[in-house]
C-alpha cells in the first residue's frame, strides 16, 4: 500500500544519498588547502566552492522550501547560490573542515526531514539533488585533474609516467587500420524513442517522443588517441581545410596543436582522445571524411533495442551501471581503452558509450518539445540559447545516478576542460567528401 511504498521511497534516497556523499567526499582526500580553493580555470568555481554549493543547494530546496525551515548558515548564502558571486571572487570559501561542518549540519537535519516529508510527492525533487551532487562531484574531479595538469606541465613531466601504471588492459588492441575505416554499425531506418519520462529524468530529457531517422552509420568505439595522432601528423591544427569558420577562428584565437590532456606515449593509443573541444571534434570528423553524429544518431545507437521496439535505459540493458560495464565514477581514476568493456556494448553493437569519455555530438542544446522548466529555470532553460553543444555518454569521473543514455550535458563548443572525445557517423557508406 502507500505507507509501504513511501517508506521504500524513503529508504531508496536515504541511501542514495549517502552512496553519492561517500563519493563527493572521496575526491577531497588529501587535497591541500590551495587546492581546495584555486581557481583553476575562468569557466569553473574551485573545487571548495563546490562543495559549499553542495550543501547550499540542498538546504535551499529542502529545508527552506519543502520543510519551510529559516535559511541555515545564511552568511554562506552570497558566496553559495549559483546566482551570487561570479566565479573569479570564489576564491574565498572558508577551509575544508569548516564545509564539512556545513554538509554535515544540513545532512542531518535533511535526514531528520525525510523521516515524515511527503515523498511521494517530493520523489522528483530528491532525485534531482542526488544527481545534482552527482554532477557536481563530475566537476569537481576534472577541476582536480586539470591542477594536477598544470602542476605537472609546470615540472615538465609526463603526466603518463605516474598514471598509466594501472591500466593494465592497455596492450588489448584495436585493428591497426586507417582512421576512416574504422568499424561503424548500421542503424538502420526507423522510428526510436527519445528522451525520458522515469522520476529520475531531469527537465531537458522530458518527455520521451518518437523520432524517425534515415539510415546511418555510427563508429563501434570513440576516436582513440593512435587514430587522433594521424590528424596531428597529418598537420590537422595547421590546415584550415577542416575547420568549420568558427572553428578556424577558435584555433587562431587559441592555438593549440593537440588535445589537452594528450600525450604522444603508444601507451594511449587505444583509449580514447580527451580533452578535446567541440571544435577539433568537428575538424577531425572532417579530415576522414566522417562528422559528428547528433544526439538522436547517438542516443538511438545507444539505447534502442529494435528487437523489443523499446529504449534500455543503459546500453546493456536495465542494469544498474557499475565497473564491469563502463568506465565511470572514478573506479579507474582515467580512461581506459575504448575495448575494455564488452559487456557494455548496445543492442546495435557500439561499445564505450557511457563512461571513459563524454561525447560530443552535433547537435545544440535545446527543449524537448512540451518542455517544463525544473525546478528552476536556470537548471536547462538558461542554457536553450543556440551556443551550448550537446554531449553524451558520461566520463570516467561521472557518478552512476548521473549516467544513462538519455542525459544531456552541455558547455560551450570552446570548452577543453572537460572529460570529453567524440566518435564520428556517416548518412551514407560512400557519401564521404573523401579526402587526400
Ligand atoms: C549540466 C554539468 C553543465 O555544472 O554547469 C549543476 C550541471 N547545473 N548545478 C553545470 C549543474 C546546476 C551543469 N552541467
Ligand atoms: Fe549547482
């Protein structure tokens, strides 16, 4: 019956909640106190902002709105509300123990609130906060690795020695043929589902709808790293050939000549290219002759199981995510090669698609037609506005309530910072612009 139901509501977040806060607080472990507060990069807070925000957040949206409580800490307010300081004055967030006492302190009196509040009304909202630390804790570890990044980079060394100790799996290989024959499936023509209506959904995969597409090809595995270098070798970054005109005049105007988490070591090879913006992304796809597939090229490829006529919630299936399916929430600490994961693989035969790396696709951030904002406005909405690129899939550092096949991420087509690559599609086998 209902009380049944709603304790089972209870219990599935408390616990849920606990799991995610055991893995937010696992990123701090031995971060020092310049860490902690260093802004590593103009798009991102430091990472003790994060934390802070963590805890504002879920004060804000269950103590003071649903339990009606008076605002905790409201010193933090300014310095916490995603609307408050702008991101170059966070450098400020008051030391680690003293946020830990801030978590804790909204921690307990949320718990004590779950206790009798109406969940099966709230459902949507706890879940929104449970994958709103998710992500967060998503940027807090790529935050962390671009400092690393940089203090090595600083020291000259190579961030390979020290890391790719524990990849074990690297000299698996994937057939050394050129770039553009890489495997690709067919998806054949038809209708799939798109989008997700469970209570875990967030606003911009509402609501699920029925979308045809013609039949294309999508690659088995991301772009790798050996498959990325030939574009390099090849002068990729010198010709402006590839590049979309945005593109060309994002790379005068930054001007890189690699991915920036790269490194040239044949130990990478097989792992998938990191660090990459939208961009050189688009420029690579070019080069062999491919593009970017969309979102829906990338979400039916991943979740519809023709078969059934019905979408899996993950590649595999309905199985929660763990670390025999995919590279994620930090098991492995950064990529693995794009073959490691069999049992991930989808109905239509593509491997890697969640975890290891975010993916870029084509496409731009926008509603879902009949969208409804939730629960505020500058969630999704802020973000429709034609500049945002879509990206799918989930990284090695995302956490398992924040992966499925429906979700959405979003940046700017300029942003590197983030744990993403891309894999390319084709409409036609033979319709490649084929180059050189
Ligand atoms: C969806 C990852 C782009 O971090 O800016 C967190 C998620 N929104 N708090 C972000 C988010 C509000 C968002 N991304
Ligand atoms: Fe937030």
């Amino acid at each position: 019956g209902t009380k049944a139901s709603s304790l089972q509501i209870r219990e599935t977040i408390r616990e849920a909640m606990h799991q995610c806060r055991i893995g937010t607080l696992a990123l701090f472990e031995g971060i020092d106190d310049t860490t902690f507060r260093r802004q590593a990069h103009p798009e991102f807070s430091p990472v003790g902002w994060h934390l802070g925000h963590i805890a504002y957040t879920e004060a804000l949206w269950l103590l003071q709105r649903c339990a009606g409580l008076p605002p905790l800490f409201p010193e933090y307010h300014r310095l916490f509300a995603a609307d408050g300081l702008p991101k170059s004055e966070r450098e400020n967030v008051p030391p680690l123990t003293e946020i830990h006492h801030y978590l804790n302190t909204v921690r307990t009196q949320v718990f004590s609130y779950l206790e009798t509040a109406p969940v099966e009304q709230q459902e949507r909202l706890w879940h929104f906060l449970i994958q709103h630390e998710s992500q967060h804790g998503e940027t807090i570890a790529f935050v962390l690795q671009l400092q690393r990044w940089h203090l090595l980079e600083r020291h000259q060394e190579m961030w390979v020695q020290g890391s790719a100790v524990n990849v074990s799996s690297s000299s698996s290989s994937v057939s050394s043929v050129p770039s553009r024959d890489v495997e690709m499936r067919e998806i054949p023509a038809g209708e799939f589902m798109m989008g997700n209506d469970s209570i875990e959904a967030l606003d911009n995969e509402r609501s699920r709808h029925r979308v045809y597409l013609d039949t294309y090809w999508i690659d088995r595995y991301p772009v790798t790293c050996r498959q990325y270098r030939e574009f390099i070798e090849a002068g990729g970054y010198q010709n402006e050939r590839w590049w979309s005109p945005d593109g060309w005049k994002w790379l005068q105007e930054n001007p890189v000549a690699q991915p920036l988490y790269w490194s040239s070591a044949s130990t990478w090879d097989n792992h998938p290219v990191c660090g990459v913006s939208w961009y050189e992304a688009d420029a690579y796809a070019r080069f062999v002759g491919k593009r970017l597939p969309t979102e829906a090229e990338w979400e039916k490829a991943a979740s519809w199981d023709a078969a059934t006529g019905q979408p899996r919630t993950y590649p595999w299936g309905q199985e929660t995510p763990d670390s025999h399916r995919c590279n994620l929430d930090n098991c492995v600490g950064q990529t693995t090669p794009v073959n490691a994961y069999p049992l991930g693989q989808s109905a239509y035969g593509c491997d890697d698609m969640l975890g290891n790396v975010w993916e870029w696709t084509a496409s731009w951030f926008d509603a879902y037609e009949g969208f409804v904002s939730y629960p505020y406005r500058g969630y999704s909405q802020t973000y429709f506005d034609g500049q945002h690129r879509v990206l799918k899939g989930g990284s090695w550092a995302t956490r398992p309530r924040a992966i499925r096949s429906s979700f959405r991420n979003w940046y700017y087509p300029s942003i590197r910072q983030i744990l993403a690559g891309f894999r390319c599609a084709i409409s036609q086998p033979d319709s490649g612009d084929s180059m050189i």
